[in-house]
C-alpha cells in the first residue's frame, strides 16, 4: 500500500498539483486500499493540527512577517548593515550578508528575503562592477541565514510536528545563525580581494555614526531581542509571544515608524491570508501522511536498514544528512520538514542526538537545495531578477559550497555550539 501512495505522489507531482493536494490525495489511497482504516481517520488527522495550539504560532509570525516589511523596517536595517560593514573588502557583499543577518528575524522566508536582497543590493552590486554570478551567490546564500534566526517559520513546522520546544529552537539558532553569517562574511573577504572588489567606504565608522544609525533603527533591531526575552523570562509561550510580537509590530509599524497606514494594512492582511492558505494546507495534509508512516513502521524499517549500513553514531547521522541534502534538491523545505521530521527524527534521537542539535542542522539543510538544480527555488528567483545564468550561478557557488559544508561539519562535530544558549537560558 505504501508503494501505491508513493507512485500517486510521484505521478500528481509530475503532472504539476500543487504540493499540499498532492500529499492529501497520495495519503488518501493508502485509506482507500487498505482493509483495515476507516477513511474517517484520515479526515481525522486532516482537521487535527487545527485545533492544535503551538501551531498557532505559524499564522501568527507569518504576520509579524508581513507587517515588518511593510513598515520601512527593511530600510533602517539596510542603513545599519552598511554603516558596519560598508567599510570591509567587497563591502555590498559584506553588506548583503550582515542584511541577511538583520532580517532573519524579520521575514522568517530565505527566498522572500533574496527577492527583497537581490532588488535592493544585487542590481547596484552589478552596476558597480560585481560579477552577476557572485552578486546573486552573495545574495542567495546569504538567505540560508533566515534557517536559524527566530522566529525561523521551519523551526516553528519542525518544533510541532517532532514536538520539540520552539522556544528552544530560537534560542539554539542564534549561535548558528551568527557563525553561519561570520563564515559567509569571511568567504566574501577572500573572494572579494582576489576579484579586486575595493571597500563600499573609505574609513571605518565612527563612534557617532555607528550610535546613529542604531538610534534610528532601534526598534527594528529589538524585535529578535524582544521575541527572545518574552520566551526566556517565561512571560509568555511561543504562540503568545508570537500574538505580542504582532502588537509590537503593528505599534511601531502604526505610530513609531508611521509608515504602515490603512492601505498598506490591507495588503498586509491579504498576503498573510494567502500565506496562511498555503501553509496550512501543507501541516494539515502531512499530518496524514505522517499518520501513515507511523501505521507502516517507515521509521523503524528506515532505522534497521541504516544500522546495518553502519552502527556508528556519525555515520547514521551523515546518511541522514546525505538523504537530506538531496530530499532538498527536489523538493521545498516546508514540505521535507513536514514529511521526513516523523520519519528521521526518531532515528537521530535513537542514535543518541538531541532533537534540538538534530532539528538545527536539519532545517538549515532544507535550504540549501533552494539554492542547487534542479528545483533551486531562490537560485531562480535571484537569477531572474539579476538576469544571470544559472549555469554561471552553479559555477560561482562552488566556494560557498564549502563554506557551507564546513559551517554544517562544526555543527555536527560541537553539539554546544547549538545546545549552549538553549541549556544555559532555558
């Protein structure tokens, strides 16, 4: 039965439906061919992870999201990227990076902020003489960074399907997410002076222009800080710290920053029920699938296959990074998250990995494939608004590939660089 849902999913996503209902009808035919289910349990786990409470929090920082962007958030924190690093070797670069950084608590979606990076920086990197293919590999790489600064919308999906605590999620991402952003810093350094690229500005900045450009952005850059501090000091859960956030948002968006007037609000709510739409229907269709996997032991045939494979520890866990990498080459990550964290994740913990630890390197490697044929989501998106070859893009991505791999091999080999905040705050 399982090999029948499997040929149905591969046979509607061929045909191009969409992914939510290509995950719903596959997981109906395993009811409808088997005995022993009633099809009512489907509708069952179907309408389940509506009444569920953490998943609140997905809608509610898709909000937070769209209400920040329309607010001139995006501009402050521009304005504060180039004034720190304006002054480095191939400074737009470094720039795109440290923006990347900023944001990642801002729009939670790697392929929303490199549209947003590639409009705003790429085109005037090309225009000062950047290669188009670094320009759009500075850009889409650095979206990887959005994976691990809260509120990350795939730590939210992955915390509620493998019911791990997402407020441990955020806390455990801001280490990563600035040793992710220090390593791609360091990659534009180096690739930067040997293309020549000269600095974005002749001196470093001074005291005073630093306190500045902070004063103005103040508010902007709080908002990671204030979402991490009503986790921590236990004022609220993630669901209602997600609803203060949107309060926050709506303030400083409203009265502080006055941009987000009645017209602006209005897109606002439109986009973000779009958002939800899409969302949802995902959480709602993989919960029966995830259903199936349990009925069909999926995890615990997976795990005997990898232990005779190899009963190491590392090696299970780079086979599952391995099938991970390329799961993400093929498919969205919101929709790996959904279907292979009831599989993987009961395999990671019973190899002796913190779901924590495990959860980290797992979202950040979704990601990666939408930045590598063949599906290569942001890839896309930057090179067609930077009108640059994909071929050129795979070329000039080979350097950041490294860095990459090398970012996730320090998360593997020190656990505390994920686990410390986490253990230490909560």
């Amino acid at each position: 039965m399982i090999i029948v849902t499997a040929m149905v999913f591969l046979l509607l996503l061929v045909i191009g439906m969409p992914v939510g209902f290509v995950i719903a009808i596959s997981s109906l035919c395993y009811f409808f061919f088997a005995d022993f289910l009633p099809i009512g349990i489907a509708f069952q786990k179907f309408t389940a992870p509506t009444q569920s409470f953490p998943i609140m929090a997905t809608p509610l920082f898709l909000l937070v999201g769209n209400l920040l962007n329309k607010t001139g958030v995006t501009h402050r924190l521009l304005d504060f990227a180039r004034v720190l690093s304006g002054w480095m070797v191939g400074g737009l670069a470094q720039i795109n990076v440290l923006l990347a950084c900023l944001l990642g608590g801002v729009s939670g979606s790697a392929t929303a902020d490199a549209a947003m990076q590639a409009k705003v920086l790429g085109l005037p990197m090309i225009a000062r003489g950047y290669p188009k293919a670094f320009s759009a590999v500075v850009i889409a790489f650095s979206s990887l960074i959005t994976a691990t600064i809260p509120p990350s919308i795939l730590l939210i999906l992955y915390g509620f399907v493998g019911n791990v605590s997402i407020g441990k999620l955020f806390i455990a991402g801001i280490v990563p997410g600035l040793l992710l952003t220090t390593i791609l810093m360091v990659t534009n350094f180096l690739l930067a002076r040997r293309m020549g690229i000269r600095p974005e500005t002749e001196k470093t900045p001074t005291r005073y222009e630093v306190w500045r450009s902070f004063r103005e952005g103040f508010w902007a850059l709080m908002f990671p800080v204030v979402l991490i501090l009503v986790i921590r000091m236990g004022f609220f859960t993630t669901t209602e710290a997600g609803a203060f956030i949107v309060l926050y948002a709506f303030v400083i968006g409203r009265y502080i920053y006055k941009e987000l007037d009645n017209h602006a609000l209005w897109e606002v709510m439109k986009e973000t029920v779009n958002d939800i739409g899409v969302v949802m229907l995902l959480i709602m269709s993989a919960a029966i699938l995830g259903h199936v996997t349990i009925i069909d032991q999926i995890p615990q045939t997976l795990a005997e296959m990898l232990t005779s494979v190899t009963e190491n520890r590392y090696g299970i866990l780079i086979l599952l990074l391995a099938f991970i990498t390329v799961a993400g080459m093929i498919f969205d990550g919101s929709v790996i998250i959904l279907l292979l964290t009831p599989i993987l994740l009961p395999i990671a913990m019973q190899a002796g990995f913190d779901p924590v630890h495990f959860g980290l390197i797992f979202v950040v490697l979704t990601l990666l494939g939408a930045n590598t044929p063949p599906v290569g989501i942001c890839m896309y998106t930057v090179c067609g608004i930077l009108n640059c070859s994909s071929v050129a893009f795979v070329k000039a991505s080979v350097p950041y590939l490294v860095a990459f791999f090398l970012f996730i091999a320090l998360l593997v080999i020190f656990p505390g660089l994920v686990l410390f905040l986490p253990s230490v705050l909560m």
